[in-house]
C-alpha cells in the first residue's frame, strides 16, 4: 500500500493535484457521518450496518465509512 500511495502522490505532483492521508486509526467505521455519534460496538467488522442510537440513522458500514473517510480528508489543511 504504500508504494501505491508513493505512486499516487508523485503523480497529483504532476497534474497540480493534491493528495491527503486520513490517519489509519481514524474511526471511520464507528462514526455516524449524520451526527458524528461514536458507536464502539461497530469494530466488529461482522457488524455490517447499524443504527445511530442517537440519531436513529441507518447505515451500512462501508459506505458510511466512505463519507467519513471524505469529511475528515476535506477538513485535513493541504499541506
């Protein structure tokens, strides 16, 4: 994986592009990207989909983590 990102980083040098690493210990997948609740129960990658006890959304977890994963890439400062 990192040559992948290795890879990918000289080629957003290239076209002007940029490219942002989201820390690999970022809680994408026990995050409800609705209201931002922490589930702790999702870690358990046989969770598959779940409800925020909070705000009573349901998600599926891979693409719940998608949106996760773009919202904290976007709030991370270019750098």
């Amino acid at each position: 994986f990192a040559d992948f990102v290795k890879k990918l980083k000289y080629l957003a040098s290239r076209t002007g592009a940029s490219v942002v690493e989201v820390d690999k210990f970022y809680p994408s997948s026990q995050l409800c990207s609705h209201c931002g609740y922490r589930n702790k129960e999702t870690k358990d990658l046989k969770v598959r989909s779940w409800i925020c006890p909070s705000c009573n959304t349901k998600h599926n977890r891979d693409t719940n983590a998608a949106i996760n994963i773009k919202t904290e890439g976007e709030r991370i400062p270019l750098g």
